[in-house]
C-alpha cells in the first residue's frame, strides 16, 4: 500500500505525537500517531488498519494507477447516474430589490408560459431512461414562487409519471422566502416539496439594506415569520451573501434564530458566500464591483472560514468538504430557462453562445462551448487538490478572462483546507479514524 496522492497531512496540536489526515478524493479524515505514518511509508502496514485506509482514501494500491483513474471519474459518476436534474427558471420577475441581483439588467416581466412547462414536461419525460430512479427539479428565478400554478402543475404531472414508472419524484426551491407561506407550502409539500434554500443576508439592519421589497421596506421580519411558520412542512436551509463591509454581523443573524427558537433541528443547513460580480446586459462586462471575482480573494477566505466556524460551533450544519465535480460535467443535469432555452450552468443563463438548444429542438454537443474536460492538463493532473476543484468555476474565469479556462483554487486550498478540516474535527464527528 502507498499513501494516496490525493491526500493531506497536517499538525494536530490538540493531540501531540498525532498527525491529521484529509482525503480530498473521499473527503475524509484520519487522526495517525506519527510513528504509524513512518511505518506507512516504510510500507509497514497491517491488513487490518491499511484495510480502514484503504477505505478512507488515505493508502492506494498504486498511486500512479490512482491518478490515472482520476480522467475517467466523471465518466464513472455519468455512467452510473440514476437521477435526472433539472433546475428550472420560471421567471425573472422579483418583488426584491437587492443591491447585488445576479440577474441584473435581465431582469423584468419575462415568465415561462404554460405552453413551455408542458414542454419541458415532456423533455424530461423523453430522456427519463429505462435506468433512472428519480426525477429533482430546482426551481428558480427571479423568485420561483410567483409563479406557483406552474410548480404545481409540472409537479402533478412529474409525480404521477415517475411513480407509474417505479421512481421518484421531487423538487426544491430557492427562494427570497417573503411569499413562502403555511398554506403555499402544504400544497407544495404533498407534491413533492423537499427542501428550499431562503436567502438572508445577516441580521436586519444588513439585510434590509441589502434586500428590500421593491417599495424600500425591509424583507427580514416577513422572512424569520414564514421561516418559524413552515419549518415542520420541508427542510429549510439558510443561504447569505457577505460582502467585506457587512459579513462581521453575520453571526448576529445566527444569534437571532436561537433566539427565535429556529436551532440547528429546525434549519437543516446554514451556508455564507461571497458576494460574485456579475455580466451587464449585454453579457461582456461587470456592472456590480462590490463582490468578488475570485474565490482566491485573501479577505473573503478569510471571512468565509470566520462565519463556517460561527455556524458550526453553535451547532448548526454547514456543507460538508466533499468531492464537487462541476455541474456542467454532469450529462444529467440541465438548465431550462423561463423561454424554453437549455443551458448547462445558471450562470450563463441568457448569455448568447452557451446555450445548448431548446425543449422543442432539444440539445446539441456543448463540449466546446463549455470546455468539457479543461481540467484534463499536465498541472491540474498532478494536483492533490484535483478533486476538490476540477478546474474550478467556469463563470468566474469568464469573468476574469472573456473566456472559460481554468480558475485554479490552489491559493483558496492552501490558505483555507487546513482550517475548514480541523473545523470539521473540532465541531463534528470525523467520516473516520484509524
């Protein structure tokens, strides 16, 4: 057995003479004596313990076999997918008027006709394979729930259809969460309703400035209303958008929702970003240049890894650091915008040149336009942090370069891995132990 190239190992002083393991391929973690990893790389190893090893990702058979494997991964996952997943976007109307809308000047009237939802019903349908175990739609906007008949009558049609082929069906929302009201959401969950992602952008006073009704009136008492009202109907996640001036009170809006009786058993997950700059109209610019153009950015890491630590150690649940292969690599997940267009990632929505066809034509190859596979090079290759990454984000170096290429996070990585593990040790019990 060899130690894995996809691996990293770092001091533990919480307990001396022990060394703690990361697997970035498997995402998990190992705590070793020192003695015990001399003995690895001596090839010293018991059945017993390189068998749990083995299993963590943190011993390989052949590490260069390892790495080779690693070009076929996403091959693997598109082959052995039973799931089909479609985030749709119902609309670009809002009744917020957020400082940092990712819309931007796309925003208006535009909705998705009943004519179109029976469409995409049928594009779905069409390309539910023999093999496919369960339907996950994502709906979007704009804000999703103002387009609640059409949620309700894909999703009638949906769940009859998967449940006469042996499958499931489900969907989720994400949502500004000021129209998610009890009676709504009751329809919603018989339907198939799992979970919905609410945005709150701190505590009030940041996000009301942040996310306003469209009249100028603050947002966060109708949300934290709705929030306490559903939190028995489906699973409620938190997401916020920190910028460098405001994301020191985020904590405060976690503080409120202990106060409010909304803990860690009544919101399933609480996750804090960076707030990304976005295209204007026309697709080739910025108009908004308050967020960041990179996840390597050293006072947004520094923030991000702040607010994790704040989220977990009053025990909320945060996300996992976890093996991520970019959604675009993945041949069952689509995009469908409000007018029937296909994309492949919601950030290049009604941006000319990435759309992939239409509900009526249906979709064509997209591997050149996307740049499939762009992290297939000699560097990303030999990176430990490959399967963290696999290029990174697309639309972020688009941004940057006017052009997709790769958006290395191998400064992000360096700066921050060490800390988000031993998060993860400190505050949850590790995926393992040897």
């Amino acid at each position: 057995m060899q130690l894995s190239h996809y691996l990293k190992i770092y001091p533990y002083e919480e307990k001396p003479g022990h060394l703690l393991f990361f697997s970035t391929r498997k995402g998990s973690t190992a705590l070793l004596r020192i003695e015990d990893y001399e003995s690895i790389k001596q090839g010293a190893i018991s059945p017993a313990d390189g068998e749990i090893l083995l299993k963590l990702g943190i011993v390989v058979p052949d590490r260069e076999a390892e790495k080779a494997s690693m070009l076929s991964i996403l091959d693997t996952m598109n082959k052995n997918s039973t799931g089909l997943n479609v985030t749709v976007v119902l609309n670009l109307d809002c009744n917020f008027a957020c400082t940092y809308c990712y819309e931007g000047e796309l925003k208006g009237k535009l909705y998705m006709s009943d004519e179109t939802a029976r469409s995409l019903v049928r594009f779905i349908k069409e390309r539910f394979k023999a093999n496919k175990k369960s339907i996950n739609l994502d709906f979007y906007g704009g804000e999703p729930l103002l387009s609640p008949d059409i949620i309700k009558a894909v999703s009638r049609d949906l769940k009859s259809f998967a449940e006469s082929r042996g499958a499931a069906y489900t969907f989720t929302l994400i949502t500004n969460g000021s129209l998610y009201k009890r009676q709504l959401v009751e329809e919603l969950a018989a339907l198939g309703l799992q979970s919905v992602k609410i945005t709150v952008d701190g505590p009030a006073e940041v996000h009301d400035k942040c996310r306003p009704f469209k009249s100028g009136v603050g947002s966060f008492d109708v949300i934290m209303r709705n929030i306490k009202e559903t939190h028995d109907l489906a699973k409620i996640g938190i997401g916020g958008n920190f910028l460098q001036d405001n994301y020191e009170q985020f904590p405060l809006l976690l503080d409120r929702l202990q106060k409010e009786n909304l803990g860690p058993g009544k919101i399933s997950v609480i996750k804090f970003d960076p707030v990304m700059n976005r295209f204007d109209g026309a697709g080739s610019r910025i108009d908004y240049t308050d967020g960041v153009m990179s996840v390597n950015e050293p006072w947004a890491i520094s923030a991000g890894n702040r607010l994790r630590e704040e989220i977990l150690k009053r025990g909320f649940n945060t996300p996992k650091i976890t093996p991520m292969p970019c959604q675009v690599e993945l041949d069952d997940y689509f995009i469908v915008y409000f007018d029937g267009m296909i994309y492949k990632c919601p950030a290049f929505i009604g941006r000319a040149g990435f759309e992939i066809g239409n509900l009526e034509s249906g979709t064509r190859d997209y591997g050149g336009a996307y740049k499939l596979g762009h992290w297939k090079n000699d560097e990303c290759r030999e990176c430990e942090y490959l399967p963290l990454c696999f290029g990174g984000c697309r639309h972020l170096a688009y941004l940057r370069n006017s052009e997709i290429t790769v958006d290395c996070k191998k400064p992000y990585l360096d700066a921050s891995l060490e800390t988000l593990v031993k998060q993860d040790v400190k505050y949850r019990k590790p995926a393992g132990a040897a």
